[in-house]
C-alpha cells in the first residue's frame, strides 16, 4: 500500500468519480484509469443507463472539471 498526497481541488475530481460510496480511491484509480490502450474498453459502459441518468453523469463529470 502506498500513500499519496492530493491537494484540495485533485482531491474533489478524485471523489466526484466515485460511482459508489463504497468505492475506494483505489476502485476509482483502476476503474477510470486501467492501462487498457483502446477507447473499446470503455465502450457500452453506460448502456444500462436511462437518458436520465447519462445527462446527469455527464452533467456530474463536467461539474467537477469546472
């Protein structure tokens, strides 16, 4: 385990990605940031989502990159 140190405004981005209060910053990191190399993998991740729900994903995403 390692411990890494974030400022006040990285802190907040980490935590708006958050898709469950369960999740770790460690769950954040692998789910947002895995090594996969291709868009693909990342493809159909909100097919199970209402219209509803992607507008306010998309609505919290850029929210926290304001």
């Amino acid at each position: 385990m390692e411990t890494v140190r974030l400022d006040e405004e990285a802190y907040e981005i980490l935590s708006a990605l958050k898709i469950d209060a369960r999740d770790s910053f460690s769950d954040v990191v692998r789910h947002h940031f895995r090594r996969s190399g291709s868009i693909r993998a990342s493809s159909g991740a909100w097919a199970d989502k209402s219209d509803t729900e992607v507008a306010a994903l998309r609505l919290e995403a850029l929210d926290a990159w304001s």
